[in-house]
C-alpha cells in the first residue's frame, strides 16, 4: 500500500488488497493449505476453512439485475454503527452507488449467476490522514496455475467455493471528502461510485499475485490469469510454463517497460499495435505495482488507473478494460447498451446461494487445493 506522503497532494493513492492462502514469514515461505488469508497492505487475517465470515442473518440486501444475484451483506448495519453505509445522512446514498456499480459489471460480463459481497467495517480516518481511499478483492487458493480468484469461479461454475465466506469483499474509509450522489465529483470530492467499481474489478481478476521479485504471493507456481498477459516492451512473457514461472527478473517489474498483451484489450485499445501499458514504477509500491494501468500514460484514461484525482468521475470501462475482462477469462464482456434488464432487490435470508460446497471438498477451492478445474484472480485487490 502506498503510504500518503508519496502521493501527489492532487492525487489518492489507489491500492488494492489481496485474499491470500499463503503467508510470506521473513525469507522463508509458510503456507497452511487449511487456512484463508486475506491480506492487505502489512496487516494478515487468518481463516480457517470451516469458519463462516458471513453473519448469519443473511443479506441486507438482493440486488438482481439481468441474470444476477448480488448478496450484500453489510457489516455496518449490522453493527448499527452509524458509519459509513449505515450513516444516517448518507448510507442510503452510498449503498445505492454500489449497487449502481455493481448493476454496470452486470450488463458489461454477461455472465448468469450470484455472488456473495460482504462490505466490512467502514473506516472514517480523519481526511486526507488515510493511507487508501478503499480495498476490495476475492479469494484465492493455492493451486498450482493461473487462476481468477472466487468471484470468477462462482460465476462461471455456477458453485460456491466456500460455504459462509464472501466472493468479494469491500472497505471503504468514508475519512476523505467523498461524492456519493448520482451528479459528477467536483472540487475536492472523491467519486464513490468510481471507486467502488475499480475496487470491484480488481475482485473480477485485473490484480497481480507477484511479489516485486516475481515470486508468487500465495506459493509455488501459483499466479493470477492477469499475470499470464504480461510482457516487456521487446514483447517476451514475464511468465511461462505449465506450471507457471518466472522467465524474466526483478528488475522487470521495476522497469517502466511492462504491457497487457490481451489481444482483445490490444485492438480495443485502439493505438495500432500499440498495447495497454502496466503501471511499474521505481521503487516498486506493492499494492499498486503490476496490478494497474500505466497511469498517466493511457490514452484516454481508465477505470483500473492506480491512482484518482478528486473531481474525476469514471464510472465506465475505457473499451479496452472490457477486452481485458474478456481476455481474462470473461468471455461474454461486451461494451453495454444503455440501461439493463431484471433490476431488483429484497432482502436474503440465509447466506446466499450455495450452501453446499460446490465444487467438493478438496476438489474446488476447498481444502487448499484448488479454485477448480477450468479456471484460471485474481483475487482481486481495491481501490484501496
């Protein structure tokens, strides 16, 4: 995560977090194939397997739109804290942009099928004193290969990895100035909106599982799809091999040099031959290092850019983020046409759908062997 003092007083950091089954210890790597970790900037949060994280009465919220079903569960109201998606003056507001966001990735995957979203606890730093605006991710396992992480797994399998844990999960620190009506953000004013729909992406697979060595985050040989499509301006693979490994160096990723060879995101992008290049600065900042867009440097400027100025409003993919998704993985993603079909809610008792375990135990994601067969998150990192 990008500390404060390195970002630009125009600028708020973008970093992202990442949900983890392996730990990095020192110089030495311990990984628990019982245990889910979700891990954001220096601080780890160990699960075990057979412990639910959703609260059990349900979600506060079923939001359907097209062929989908987003489960909200938000911890605020359940605290009644009165915080955040649970302010008195603003929750009502806040929560109608995330569903704004998540009805928008619905018309943009195509994709039938229910996710469960927990948004946590929100934060209330006091402003411009935060080290992120927002984080958001998914879950990964540690098995051998690339992989989209569980929110990609659900979608496409129709089965839930995990009974009782969350396919994306949400923070929002509400400390900064945000913009939480339907209008553009002006002045000082963050779009929540905007935010939110970065964050959420990073939970569709555009996230790095690379350490600034190119060591994998979660264990051997295991990478993010999104870490497959990344090459050197000479064109050469960071990663190959079956399973997956390093074929470039650290210096690489340090380099200013990296670009998403995704030929849909490539031609969508629309400069030639030119290819949507990868945000790899020097030093390399984890959290926001190889999981954005070159920032600054894309033409016409992106959703998925690691940082956001106050005032910008971007609550649509650039064409090219679109083909990126669908070189990902998520084949349907198309451009959407104006507004979109199925819009509703209720409220959800229970955890969703899913209460079994979907692919099995130790046959999907569960029991630390993997997200299943035929997939291939990246846990997705946020905003934050």
């Amino acid at each position: 995560m990008i500390p404060k003092r390195a970002v630009s007083k125009r600028f708020m950091a973008v970093t992202c977090a990442v949900l983890l089954l392996g730990v990095v210890a020192g110089s030495d790597r311990a990984y628990a194939q019982d245990m889910l970790y979700r891990v954001m900037s220096q601080s780890v949060e160990a699960i075990p397997l057979g412990l639910k994280n959703l609260p059990e009465g349900g979600p506060q919220k079923v939001l359907i739109r097209n062929e989908n079903t987003f489960n909200l569960y938000y911890r605020d109201l359940d605290a009644n804290n009165g915080i955040g998606f649970d302010d008195p003056t603003e929750g009502e507001a806040r929560r109608a942009r995330l569903e704004d966001a998540l009805m928008y990735v619905s018309d943009v995957l195509n994709q039938p099928g229910e996710l469960d979203i927990l948004v946590d606890v929100s934060l209330n730093t006091p402003n411009d004193n935060g080290t992120f605006l927002a984080q958001a991710g998914t879950r990964f396992s540690n098995a051998t290969g690339y992989t989209n992480g569980t929110a990609f797994t659900r979608l496409t399998s129709g089965n839930k990895p995990f009974t009782g844990i969350e396919e994306i999960f949400v923070i929002v620190d509400f400390g900064f100035d945000w913009n939480a009506s339907t209008d553009d953000a002006a002045g000082s004013q963050f779009d929540l909106q905007s935010t939110l729909l970065h964050e959420i992406t990073h939970g569709l697979g555009i996230i790095s599982l690379a350490e600034m060595d190119g060591t994998s985050s979660i264990d051997l040989n295991v990478y993010a799809m999104w870490d497959s499509l990344l090459e050197l301006g000479s064109g050469t693979n960071l990663f190959t091999g079956d399973p997956p490994s390093l074929t470039g160096n650290a210096t690489d990723f340090i380099s200013a040099d990296l670009f998403f060879e995704g030929s849909n995101a490539t031609t969508l992008y629309d400069q030639g031959s030119t290819r949507p290049g990868i945000f790899a600065p020097n030093p390399f900042l984890p959290g926001s290092s190889v999981s954005h867009w070159d920032t600054g440097n894309i033409e016409g400027g992106a959703v998925m850019e690691h940082a956001v100025a106050p005032a910008v409003t971007r609550r649509a993919y650039a064409d090219f983020e679109i083909g990126a998704l669908a070189d990902l993985g998520w084949i349907n993603a198309t451009v959407p046409a104006m507004g979109g079909e199925g819009e509703g809610e209720g409220e959800g008792e229970g955890e969703g759908e899913g209460e079994g375990e979907g692919e099995g135990e130790g046959e999907g994601e569960g029991e630390g062997e993997g997200e299943g067969e035929g997939e291939g998150e990246g846990e997705g990192e946020g905003e934050g």
